[in-house]
C-alpha cells in the first residue's frame, strides 16, 4: 500500500514533537491525546478498514453476484467506518 496524502502522518509527528518538547506546560496533554486520536481514527481505520475494502471492491466485477455482495458488504462496513473516523476527527479537534 502507498500513502499517497502525506500530510496527516506529518501532523500527526508534529504534534508529537510539540507535546514531547512542551511537557512542562499546561494543556499539553490534550494535545497528545488529540494527536493519538487523529492516529487512531486518520491512519488506523483507513489502513486497516478502508483501504482492503477499497482494494476488494477494485477488483470485482460489478455485474456478478460476488460484486454485488461486496458492493452491499462494501457499503455497510465502509460507511460505518467513516462515521467512526469522523467522529473521532471531532474528537481530536477539541483537544
């Protein structure tokens, strides 16, 4: 798999370097749990979920049975999985 849009790993260390750097200060403990949330709901998800079902679905062919099964599979378990990024996206937003 290639990361294409790199930005979100760089956001993700950069706010690392920033907790690790200003530990001292107050509030930089919401930064880190922030930057752990972007981890998990940016780059987990899409790499453990999304992108399988987005490799899957490539390969089918739309006019079979198995691709229409995947398409239905695809649409539940996709969508669940971009309201569980989303969400957690919010999340991270106010840390």
């Amino acid at each position: 798999m290639t990361i294409k849009n790199r930005f979100p790993l760089y956001k993700f260390v950069q706010n690392i370097i920033t907790s690790l750097s200003k530990w001292h200060q107050p509030g930089t403990i919401y930064l880190l749990f922030g930057s752990l949330l972007y981890l998990v709901e940016t780059i987990l998800v899409t790499i453990a979920f999304n992108v399988p079902l987005n490799d899957a679905l490539a390969i089918a062919k739309p006019d079979s049975t198995e691709g229409a099964n995947l398409w239905a599979r695809y649409l539940t378990n996709w969508t669940l999985r971009n309201y569980v990024r989303t969400i957690l996206s919010l999340g991270q937003q106010h840390y």
